[in-house]
C-alpha cells in the first residue's frame, strides 16, 4: 500500500527476489475502486525481466500491488545471494580461533564489548557458550553465528562458524568444513604448522574449500611470520603469497603494509577500532615491493588471464591483482596470507575486507547431490530459490529455549516459516513449525530463507547428516567423511538415572557421528567409544551436569585393537548338513591374503571381497551371501574379539547341491572357512598408534622426553618454537597415552601442552600381544564356565 501520484519512481532491482510475472495496480479513488492509470513503461519493463532480477516498485496513492506469484519482499527470502559468504574458522588448539570470531563479533556490531577466552570477568567468549568451555578455556562444539560487514561500498552476510582445534573433537570441523564455501586458517605466528593445522589442511582439500591463510599472535615473543610461511609451503604444499607486511615486532607490532596498495595501516583508537592508512614506513618500503613483486609472480603462474596484464603491462592496476587473487583462490590453486593478532585487535578489519573479497559466495560454488533411486548418478544443485528445494542439516544441538536446533545449509530453493519438507532418510514429512538464525546460543526467528544461506529448524527431529526436500526432487547430499573412534569406556548409571543415562547417549549419538554406543551382549556392560579421552571425559561430564546422571560410574578406558593376517593361505570348506527335511550344502574354495601396505588408504571397510569364479559351479545369485558370510565373520576375529582390517577374501571355486543348496548354506560355509583356516594365515593383533605432538619450555626437555620414552613413544623430530619453547614430535601407542596430561603437568610445572591424533594402525610387540590373547580366552573361559 502506497500514495498514488503521476510521478511514479518505478523501480529499483536487486539482485536474488522472484520477479512476479503480472503485476496488477488497482487505486481507491473517493472510496470507489477503479482501475489506475495505464502501467507505466517502466513496470512493464520489470515484468518482462528474468526471473533472477528483483524489482522492488515504489507506487502511489491507495495503490496495491498485487503479484500472480510470490512477489515476497526482499527480507523475507534473505541477503542477496552474491553477497553471502559462509565461511568457517579452523586452526590448531589454541591458535585464537575463538578470540579471532569474537572480534568479528564486535567489528561488525553484533556484540557491544569483547570477552575473552577463560576471561578474568568471568564472562568469556561469546562463542563458547557451553559452560564446560569457558570452564576449560577450549572450543568443544563448533558454533554458529552470522554478521554483516561493508567491503567495496556493499553490505555482505557472513555466516560465521567457529570450529574446536582439538583432535578429539574433528568431527565438527569436518562437517563445518563440508556445507562452508570458504575457510579461514589460522597459524600461530609462534607455533607455526601444527599437528591438527595438518588434519584440517587435509580436511579441507578433501571437500575443496578454498582458504584465506591468517597468520595470528604476531604480537607474542618469538613470532615470524616468513618462518611460518616457509612452514605452510613445505609441510602443507600450498602456493601462499603473503598480502601483508607486519610493521614492528612483537610488543612493538602496531599495524600491517598492505603488499598491494602499497600503503600502511595502523589499528587506533579504542580496541583499534580506528583504522589509519598512512604512507609504508621508508624502512620497510622495499621489502614491500620485493612482496609486491613475488605475489605477481606467483598470480602469474597460477592464473593465465592475470599472466596476460603482467606481461604486457609495466605497471598492474591494484584491480587486476584482486581478481587475480579471487579467481585463483575460489580455483584452489592459491591463498592469500594475511597478518594480525586478535588478542590485540590488530588486522582483523584487514581479514573481513579479505573475506568479501576473495571468499567464495554460493554462486561461484559447485554442489552436487546424488539422485536418491540411483545414488552411482550425480546431480548438479544450483543456488537459485526458484527451484525445489533441497537442503543438508549437518549439525543438531539441543537448546534450552527451543528443544532440537537442526543447522541446515539450503543448497537449492528456499524455506518458509510451514513449509512441509521431507526427511530422505526417513521419508517422513515434517512441518518447520520455526525457522532461526543462531547466534551462538541466541536464536532469532526470520519468515524464510534462500539457497545458499545457513539457518536453523527449531523443533524438529531428525539425525546429523539428513537431506531435506519438498519432494519435488529425489536428492540426498553426500555424506561427510566420519573417522574410526580409537578408544572406548564403560558407563555405568544408577537405577534412578537410567531414564536420563538412556536419553543422554541417544542425543549423543545423534549430536555427533563419532560417538558410539555399544551394549555387550554376554555382559549388559554399556561401552561408549570416541576419538579420544577428552572426547569421552566431555560427554562423561555432561552427563554430570546436563541431564543430571549423579550416580554415573566409569570403568578404564579401553582402547580399539584390530587383527589381521600377514600369510597368503588358501581355503576349501564344505558346509553341509542333513536334517530331517531339506538340508544344508554349500562348498567354497579360494584364498585369504594380506591387503598390501599402499592399498590399504584406498580400502575404507577394512575387508576385500574379490570374485573370481569362472564357471557356474556356484550360481551367481549366492555370491552375495558369500560375501556377507566374509564380513559378518571377520566382525570379530579368532585373536582377541577385534574385528580384521586389511584382509581380502578371493572366491575361486566351490560346489553347489541343486536341491540342498541355499543363502544360509553359503553364508555359513563362508563363515566356515574363515574360521577353519584364519591360523593359516599368521593373524597378528594391531593397536592404534598415536601422532604426538609436545610443547614444553626448553628447560625441561630432559624430563619431558624421559616421560615419552617411558611409554613407548618414538621420538621423531626436536625442534626450538621460540627462544625458550621446544616442540617434541613422536609415534606413542595410545595403550601408553592415558594419564599423560597430568604426567606432563607434573614434570613442566604445568607448562607442558600435547595433542595427539591417530596414525595408523600397527603391529603389537609379541609380548603384549601374547598377554592380551591370554587374557581374552581367561574371559571367554570364565563367561562359559559362569
């Protein structure tokens, strides 16, 4: 409803609306409805416009615009699409992701002062809303939030996620990481690359998210960026270029050479909200252009459209090298490096600008869906919300306000505030009776939302890693890559708090893939499994405090040995048995190997199963049932009770009765042969190795390697941090790993930090191994004899 008058402004287009396709004007005149005047050109230009383009139509007197198909306003669907960026920040422990996000916070206006992490008021970052994390100073869930920040005169959306950088706790990067478009990695200007900067590394070419690189804390003793950045070339193979030039050093750090402009820029004023551009510093004017100089270099290298305007032209326009950077970083050949610290609210300004920039928006981003009834056919998702809606709820949490919160990235259409959608894993359909945005543990209410946004689904139940759509198209997203837990625990709980025991581990295992619940069935002992003893102590001590379990009880942490055969050997079984009625007759011949060591990345389940039957002796049809035989017997190996990993199962011959012959008969001769021929084979028992990584002061570096060899562990490289810290690598067996926190504390004087994550899986020494067997058949023995 607007004024009518003769001097109509018709028309303004934005970008991401739905364009009506008739567009009516009626006018109330002196209380009688009549038709307005002819439309003008302009309308009827807008309503011949493509469906992409949003025209917004300023009208006049008692006029109403009346559209034959969703003329919504541009709020209601959200942001303009070009102007989204999802984005994630991902590092090692303790790099400042979390001090880094709480800035971009402030910046931005969404909150009105700074907290820290562990913060002397007591209040700490707003990210870290759980209390376990702002009582032990780490990020445990990765939270959400969303903000906006003005580069190049234009208002962009950030959806920010703040992820943990603790190895226990990878699965929240890895499904971050799998519905962002972008990423920032931060590296310690002291610590440099790390162990888990590595894993998140891998984790991000593994989904192909193009970065930012920001070197962080340039303001402690001992930091050097070129030392860092020698560190990310070589450990982690990237072509990074720095964009920045830090002025000063340490306690002296105030401000960054921007590399491209050519000038400098100082943080001012109250938590250096005041950003002063000033002329590069004459000390440091040609190490900016030797920068300058390398960065074009390198952009020429990675980019033929740039190599052209290098070539040809002696000096490059300041454009010319943003697009360069864009174009090659959306491309994952390059990141630009920035620098800062955010502790000291220095170049974080800097970073968002560089976000806006170079980061991708969903439109220059690739997704695919597999089709449902055939999930070998890939389909192609696009950012448009004209088309059926198709969305990936990657993460859920339970909230105090508003029960389950579902995180969802809309892929492709949009989503209103009642709109019926359908779960592809469960083919129910569910109503989003509210739809939020989250900021931290804040919830927001909004009408609906577009393809490529990040929202949330208050209220409905649904598990992690679940596709939505309006049923339109049969899609389901990929799913994220989910690592093996390493070590298990038994839980225990009262009488009293079973029903809240109960209810807690089914939310766990529906929070978060990598925590799995086990009941034994010949003892009744629930066993939790994780990707580490602070994984498990986490969900332990929520328990405690969440849903009130006082009576909760834990045995000793137990740790997830495999078996596997290191001899070729090969079978004949026959299974056959005569009952009253129709019998049981199947024959398989073949052979068991070893999986050999450079296959054995490409071999996720553990088994092979290869067939290589060349006549009819077996009709094809039981080979299925052959093959389930293999994989349910080698569940739990002959050794220890561990199931078998890289162990493949050849099927060469073998007979079948024409009247006797059935799927059972074949899946127990298969299992059969298993069982009569694995010692043939020399089983062998492995445990999980550890990748440790220990920084220390240099003081007590006797003391600390003494702890690491007095635990098996194998030190692989020594080598000086900074002045007065030493980082120790070294291959431990995670057997050996439990309690090790405290031993560290203990002998640094609580100095010491460590992080490990799982390499691989190894051979035992006999002699360990020769106790663990003897010890499991004295447990099969006395569960027999009892």
């Amino acid at each position: 409803q607007a004024p009518f008058s003769p001097g109509v402004r018709p028309l303004r287009e934005r970008g991401g609306g739905v364009m009506a396709t008739r567009v009516v004007l009626r006018a109330r005149l002196l209380g009688r409805r009549q038709l307005a005047p002819p439309l003008p050109r302009a309308v009827e230009r807008a309503a011949a416009a493509p469906s992409s383009h949003w025209c917004h139509l300023e009208l006049g007197p008692a006029c109403s615009v009346v559209a034959s198909r969703g003329l919504a306003s541009a709020a209601s669907i959200g942001p303009p699409i070009e102007t989204i960026r999802n984005f994630g920040i991902s590092a090692h422990i303790d790099s400042g992701k979390t001090t880094l996000t709480e800035r971009v916070l402030f910046y931005t206006g969404r909150i009105k002062e700074i907290h820290e992490v562990r913060g002397k008021d007591g209040v700490g970052a707003k990210m870290d809303s759980m209390e376990l994390e702002r009582e032990k100073g780490i990020t445990i869930a990765s939270a959400a939030t969303y903000c906006s920040w003005k580069a190049n005169g234009v208002n962009h959306h950030l959806n920010l996620i703040d992820t943990p950088g603790h190895v226990d706790f990878t699965i929240e990067v890895e499904r971050a990481l799998r519905v962002l478009d972008g990423a920032v990695m931060i590296c310690c200007g002291v610590g440099g690359v790390q162990s888990q900067t590595i894993t998140v590394d891998r984790q991000m070419k593994r989904y192909g998210v193009p970065r930012i690189v920001f070197i962080n804390k340039l303001d402690r003793y001992g930091s050097d960026p070129f030392h860092v950045l020698g560190q990310i070339r070589k450990k982690l193979g990237l072509t990074v270029q720095p964009v920045q030039l830090p002025i000063g050093e340490e306690d002296n750090f105030v401000g960054v050479c921007d590399v491209i402009s050519r000038k400098a820029i100082y943080f001012e004023g109250d938590h250096g909200m005041t950003r002063r551009i000033d002329e590069v510093p004459e000390n440091l004017r040609q190490k900016v252009d030797e920068l300058r100089a390398a960065l074009l270099e390198t952009l020429a290298d990675v980019d033929d459209e740039f190599a052209e305007i290098y070539l040809e032209s002696d000096e490059v326009p300041d454009d010319a090298v943003h697009a360069a950077i864009r174009r090659s970083t959306l491309a994952c050949t390059f990141s630009p490096m920035l620098m800062g610290s955010a502790y000291k609210n220095k170049g974080v300004q800097d970073l968002l600008d560089a976000v806006c920039k170079y980061l991708p928006s969903p439109l220059d981003m690739k997704n695919d869906a597999l089709n449902a009834d055939d999930e070998d056919e890939s389909v192609q998702l696009y950012s448009d919300i004209n088309k059926p809606f198709v969305g990936y709820a990657f993460k859920i949490q339970d909230h105090p306000m508003a029960g389950q919160v579902t995180y969802m990235r809309i892929y492709q259409g949009k989503l209103g505030k009642g709109d019926q959608i359908l779960n592809m894993m469960t083919q129910k359909k569910v109503a989003t009776k509210r739809l939020v945005r989250m900021h931290s543990n804040e919830v927001k209410d909004v009408a609906a939302a577009g393809a490529g946004d990040i929202v949330a689904i208050a209220g409905v139940e649904c598990d992690s890693g679940a596709t939505f759509t309006d049923g339109k198209q049969r899609v389901t997203c990929s799913s994220m890559y989910v690592p093996d837990a390493v070590m298990s625990l038994s839980v225990s709980a009262g009488r009293d708090d079973q029903a809240r025991f109960q209810k807690a581990l089914r939310r766990f295992q529906r929070e978060d893939p990598t925590f799995r619940v086990e009941v034994k069935q010949d003892t009744n002992e629930t066993i939790i499994s994780g990707m580490g003893e602070l994984h498990l102590d986490i969900y332990c001590e929520r328990m405690r405090r969440e849903y009130k379990v006082e009576s909760l009880h834990t045995g000793e942490p137990k740790v997830n040995y495999r078996e596997t055969i290191t001899a070729k050997a090969s079978y004949d079984y026959l299974h056959k048995r005569q009952t009253g009625g129709r019998g049981q007759y199947g024959k398989v011949m073949g052979y068991f190997e070893p999986v050999p060591e450079e296959e054995q990345h490409d071999n996720k389940d553990g088994i092979e199963f290869v067939n290589r039957l060349t006549g009819n002796e077996i009709p094809p049809n039981y080979v299925p049932s052959i093959e389930k035989g293999f994989r349910s017997v080698t569940q739990k190996g002959l050794l220890t009770g561990n199931p078998l990993i890289h162990v493949r199962c050849v099927l060469e011959d073998g007979q079948a009765h024409e009247v006797d012959s059935s799927s059972e008969a074949f899946q127990a001769a298969a299992a059969g042969a298993f069982e009569n021929f694995y010692n043939d084979c020399a089983p062998v028992v492995l445990e999980p190795i550890m990748q440790v990584e220990v920084t220390f002061p240099t003081e007590f570096q006797s003391q600390t390697l003494q702890t690491l060899n007095q635990r098996e562990g194998s030190i692989q490289n020594t080598s000086a941090v900074s002045g007065d810290t030493t980082m120790v690598e070294a291959i431990v067996p995670l057997r050996r790993m439990f309690g090790y926190s405290s031993e560290l504390r203990s002998v640094t004087q609580g100095q010491g930090e460590f992080s490990m994550e799982f390499k691989q899986y190894e051979q035992m020494p006999t002699q360990k191994q020769e106790e663990y067997i003897a010890q499991y058949r004295k447990q099969l023995y006395e569960a027999r004899a009892g």
